[in-house]
C-alpha cells in the first residue's frame, strides 16, 4: 500500500521515480507505474509548469504530458463554470430516478464486489486510488446501483488526498453522462486485464457483457448487494469540517509584508515577511476531510507558515488591515474564491502550463487542440528568434 509524505523530499523522491515511457505502456495497470504525483499538485507543492521544467524529455506527445492536460483542462472548466460543476451539466439518462443518498455496503466495502470492496478499503487506507479504479467505482455507484453522482463525489471527494473539486467532481459526471456523450461502463473482464487477482469478479453481477450493461444503465433496472456481513467490510473514517487544533494568535507588525497560504498553495517558496496559514471553516464545513487528509495538509502547512489562522477569512480584514502588502493566489474554491480577493493587493491565479482558452471548452479534444496549439506556436516563434 503506497502511503504519502506531505514533505519535499517525498515530493522530489516522487519527480525522480517517474518513467516516462513506462507510464505510457503501464499506466492503466492498477500496479503499473503511474506517478502518484496528485496529492502534491492539488494542494500545491509543486506546479504542471514546474514539472515540465523538471522534465526536460516531456513532450506533448507524451502520454504523461497529455495526462497533465487533463488535469488543466478540468481547472479549465471550473474556471468558467464556478459551482456549476458541482450540478449535472448536461441532462441525466432520462427517465432514471437516482437515490439520494450512498448505500451502506458501498461505504463500508462489502458489496460482495472485489473491485469495488477493493477499492473501498484501499481508499480508506490510503486516501489514494488509481484512476482506473476510480472509474470503475463511480460506474458502478452510479450505472448498476442507481445513486445520484454528487452525493457519491462528495464522500470521495472527503476521503482522497488529492481531492479537487473540479478533477474529481467532473470525473464523476464524464463517467455518468452528464458531461460526456455516454455513461462510462466496465465489466469483470476489463477488471481482470488491468488489476490484480484480489480484485477480479468473475462470476458477479458485473461479469457480463457491455451490452447488457448499458441497458441496466439506461434503465431503471440495478444490481442488488450481496448480502455480506458487516464483518466483512470496514468502517467508514469520519468526515470533519475543522481541524482538531485551533488557529494562532495573529500577530503582524505595522507594514509587514503578509502571505496568506491557502490549502491549495502549499509551496515551499521563500517569502520576505509573515506566512500565515488560512483555513475558511465554511468551505470545510460544506466540504468535510478525512483526518488522515487533514494531517497531510496541516502537516505541510506548518511546515511553510508561521502562523495558522482559523476562521471565516472575513475575520482577517482587520489584523491585515497594518500590513504593508498582502499576497496569496486565486482559488476556485467556494469561499476561497470570493474571500481572498477582499483581503490581497496582490492575487495571482495558479499556476498553469497550458492556454486556458477564451471560450469555454467543453470537450477535452477541443481543449487540447487550443493548447496544443499555442505551444507549437511558441515553439516555432521560439526557434525562429
């Protein structure tokens, strides 16, 4: 089980490791070598334009590179569509009624599904899972048990280190159709091509064909649990929207240069005045962690602050108010969003690799096909000076 250092050692250890070519051949492979490089990118460690600069043999024709793109292509669509990604952007399946609220045996690992058990318990172990795993998580919450895709991308939203609301909330609706053209279906054989033994389900109700597969998902039909004892699963780790430690006593002297550090900007810059660590308490509360994701974060946090504040960043208008000059770096997050901009003379966006377009992209080919192409025009500029 692979487990995460929030430190720039483990970060660098993580850079050095990665193969190129290797993840192109095995990178749906649930063991394959991917870079597991996503907790330290959502929360800001490090930058995709960084990484391509540690990477001077990454080209966009590399399947690596092309993976980053997704990963700015989905920020790309939260820019333009702000809370929007958090509702159904093209209309559900018509005429299924998904349920509100996740099923028991999906939260404690015991549907009697390795795949999905699998992944249950090994995200709960982690915070981690691959992205095939993912998938076939959400596919089967959604297509085969008929659960509404918002309330399921918010439980694992919560339990993923890497949790970002516009990668993880907008997987979750590519794989429910309610932003792509069909609903993302697996089935027991394309299991057993890319995981381990543990994991295959041959002889389950998903080792069938993709036929009968996509009629179960366009119906109303489902796939009912096994009836598999509680002592068999596990237990759900809660959720918390704070942290279990108080903020410091703010403490800026008249004219200092202030940082405010965000959770998604956790790099490890030098600063000439006073980091402060911010935590909006109303995101968290809509958006809970798991305490292990919350010790990541704090972890790093406290290592690249001085102080920590806790609160509503309303709060902060006053203590800031003697500061010299106040910077930090535009999140999209609900509340980050809106309150950072009232507190900072200075708010650069993160930091990005590729174009974000004018127009809002709503297909990843389209997407690409702009970035791409700005790159290859700077490029040719570049070797024609």
């Amino acid at each position: 089980m692979h487990s995460f250092s929030p430190t720039t050692a483990a970060l660098d250890a993580a850079i050095a490791a990665i193969h190129i070519r290797a993840y192109a051949t095995s990178r749906n492979n649930l063991d394959g070598r991917v870079t597991r490089l996503s907790p330290y990118l959502t929360h800001g460690f490090t930058s995709i334009p960084a990484l391509f600069a540690q990477l001077p043999a990454l080209t966009l024709q590399d399947k690596l590179a092309f993976e980053f793109g997704w990963r700015e292509f989905f920020q790309h669509v939260w820019h333009r569509s702000g809370d929007a990604i958090l509702s159904d952007l093209r209309p559900a399946l018509p005429g299924i009624s998904y349920q509100p609220t996740l099923p028991d045996d999906i939260r404690e690992g015991r549907t009697g599904i390795a795949v999905i058990d699998q992944a249950v318990h090994s995200l709960y172990q982690s915070g981690y899972l691959h992205n095939h795993a993912r998938m076939w998580l959400a596919s089967y919450v959604v297509h085969l048990r008929k659960v509404q895709w918002r309330v399921a991308a918010d439980w694992l939203y919560g339990h993923l280190l890497d949790g970002d609301l516009g990668s993880n909330h907008l997987s979750w609706q590519w794989v429910a159709a309610t932003f792509s053209n069909k609903p993302y279906l697996f089935n027991a054989e394309n299991v057993a091509k890319f995981a381990p033994a543990r994991w295959h389900c041959t002889g389950s109700a998903i080792d069938t064909s993709y036929e009968e597969l996509e009629h179960i998902a366009r119906s109303q039909n489902s796939i009912a649990p096994l009836a598999v004892s509680a002592r068999f699963g596990t237990s759900e780790p809660a959720l918390l929207g704070a942290p279990a430690m108080d903020g410091s006593a703010l403490h800026i002297k008249h004219g200092q240069a202030v940082r405010l550090i965000h959770p998604w900007m956790l790099d490890d810059a030098p600063f000439d005045g006073l980091r402060i660590g911010v935590i909006h308490l109303p995101f968290h509360a809509r958006f809970p962690w798991s305490q292990q994701r919350w010790d990541f974060m704090l972890t790093r946090m406290r290592a690249v602050t001085d102080q920590i504040f806790i609160g509503e960043l309303e709060e902060l208008r006053t203590p800031l108010a003697t500061a010299g000059s106040v910077v930090s770096q535009a999140s999209f997050n609900p509340g980050y969003r809106e309150g950072l901009p009232l507190l900072c003379s200075t708010l650069p966006e993160a930091p990005r690799y590729f174009a974000d377009p004018e127009q809002a992209c709503r297909s990843f080919s389209a997407f690409w096909a702009l970035s791409a192409a700005s790159h290859n025009t700077a490029q040719t500029r570049n070797w024609h000076r």
